[in-house]
C-alpha cells in the first residue's frame, strides 16, 4: 500500500528542546516537502528537496533543518531556535521535480510544545 | 507565483452542485490552477489542475474562464464527506518552481 506515513500523529515536547519529526514515502517521489499550519490559516514552506543529498529552504526555514540521506526519507528537526514551534505540520512528496506538480500529503504530525 | 482570491466559506445543499469560485487576474501563459481540498485536522488532498480547458476527473470539473483570470471548481453532486476547505492555487511547472502557495481557501460546508 503506497503512501505517505508521519509519525507520530502527536507530539509532546518541553520548551528548548530539539524534536524530529519523521517523514517517510513508498511512492518512488523524487522530490519531498515540509510545511507548517497553524490554526485557521494556509500551509507556509519549509524546507524541500528535489534530490537525495539535496535541499532547499522555503518561507520559514528560520529554527529548522532537514536531511535527505535516503529517497524516501525527509526528516524535519524543529530546534530550541523556533520561537513558536506549536503547530500542525505537513510533509508532502512529488513524482518528478520540476513536474506535473501534484503533492501528496501526509497524515500531519501536531506538534505542541509546553 | 499569481495570487489567488476565494469566498472565505460557502454552503451547499447535499446532493448539489457545489460551484467554488476562485479569481486570479495576474496568472501568467505558464501557469496552472491547481485544486486541493483539506479536511479537519488531515494533509490536503489534490483534486485536479488545468492550464486553459476545461477538466473533468472522477472528482471534479475545473472550468478556467477564456482570459484565465477566474476559475470555477465544480462538485457535481456534493455529499457530507465534502465539506472542508478548499485551496485554489496557481503555480508555474518550470524545474525548480516547486513551492505551491496556499492561501486561507474556502470553507465549504455541506448541509444535510
């Protein structure tokens, strides 16, 4: 069954902090994203990757980093410099950079941080 | 990336057509629309994309005005399992170009 899996669903981490969100893909998607959602409003870049071993900062890369080690893995690092890390967060993969342009989604991971 | 316009909500009666508007007067010959719906609390999900004719997938229609500056997404016979906001967004294929841009969309709310 090809999809995209995040994990977990919801997150729970103190204040300062670093957490890594996981992102993983079966689909054979060259490129990969990640995207914040906060509440009532419309997904914001974050970081993307066309490539393995290759990535690109999007709006708001500013308290995150990511690797492409693998094809089918994106992982998300929200680190102690976010200021506001609570959110909704997205990631999303692609057939071909550059391409038709249909994402597809994940589940979300809801991350809150006390 | 052109910027895109939409009704903040709508309602739609079950079993009707539910008729999105979304207008985007700066759009470029390059650019597509692209549909995307997300329902509480889940990723997005893409619903269909054109250029300049119309489209129809097991989904929607997508109906692109002669000038390209306005389009209209068409649920034909709206169900409950429908309601939830729904992104218009336009973006270039170029390599490199890969961002979609989404807005506050539409929320559309189906009534039973």
């Amino acid at each position: 069954d090809g999809g995209i899996t995040q994990s977990p669903k919801y997150l729970f981490r103190k204040e300062g902090q670093n957490v890594t969100l996981s992102c993983e893909q079966n689909l054979n998607h060259d490129a990969m994203y990640w995207y914040r959602q906060d509440p009532g409003q419309g997904l914001r870049l974050i970081y993307y990757s066309q490539i393995v071993n290759d990535f690109q900062k999007g709006d708001i890369a500013e308290g995150y980093s990511v690797s492409r080690e693998k094809k089918e893995s994106f992982p998300l690092t929200v680190t102690s410099a976010q200021k506001n890390p609570t959110a909704f967060y997205l990631c999303a993969s692609s057939p071909l950079a550059g391409g038709p342009g249909e994402q597809f989604f994940g589940p979300g991971t809801r991350l809150t941080v006390l | 990336d052109a910027k895109t316009t939409q009704p903040p909500s709508m309602d739609c009666a079950e079993g009707r057509a539910a008729n999105l508007p979304c207008n985007h007067s700066t759009i470029s010959g390059n650019e597509y629309v692209y549909w995307y719906r997300q329902i509480h609390s889940q990723g997005p999900q893409y619903i269909i994309h054109g250029l300049k004719n119309n489209e129809t997938n097991e989904m929607a229609s997508l109906i692109i005005t002669e000038d390209r500056k306005s389009s209209t997404l068409i649920l034909p016979h709206a169900t409950l399992r429908d309601t939830a906001v729904y992104y218009c967004i336009v973006r270039g294929r170029n390599f490199g170009n890969e961002k979609l841009t989404f807005g506050t969309g539409t929320r559309l709310t189906i009534i039973p």
